[in-house]
C-alpha cells in the first residue's frame, strides 16, 4: 500500500479517530476502508480483468457496510457526520 503513507494515515486517524494513536475507532476505520475503496476503485477502472482484486475490493466494500450498520445502531449523529464527512450515499 504504498499510496497511503505513515503521514497520510495519522492525518486519517487524526480527523476521523480524533487521535493519531486512535486507530480503532469505528470512524477511523470506516474513513480508512472509504481511502482504500476509492484507490482500487480507480485501478479497476484502467484493469477490468483484474478479478482478485474485485473480491477483495467487494470484501472491503462489505467490511465497511457491516461497521456503518454497527455505527448507525449505537451513534446515530456520529453515522450521520461521518458519512456526510466521506460523501457516501445512505
């Protein structure tokens, strides 16, 4: 993963985790997952045939959904600032 950097990763943890050193919260991984979603995203659209990288990217993609499900369920306004932050549809 050489497109995120140890910079460009605290800078993530740092907007979304509220710490550099917070790396477990649930935003903080969303936001992470939305980075890499959006990077293999645009490597599949130069390399369709690429199809482990669909499944991985479909995986991620499912990751993501399963920790937004668990924010909306137990903080409904941090859900809705977070995907407002990233651009997502809900």
């Amino acid at each position: 993963m050489s497109y995120l950097t140890t910079e460009k990763k605290a800078n993530i943890f740092l907007e979304y985790g509220a710490a550099a050193a917070n790396t477990g919260s649930i935003e903080a991984q969303v936001a992470m997952l939305t980075e890499r979603i959006n990077h293999i995203s645009d490597h599949l659209k130069t390399n369709k045939k690429d199809f482990s990288t669909q499944r991985g990217l479909m995986q991620m993609v499912g990751k993501r959904k399963r920790l937004l499900t668990y924010l909306s369920k137990h903080n409904l306004t941090g859900y809705r600032s977070l995907i407002e932050k990233l651009g997502l549809r809900k």
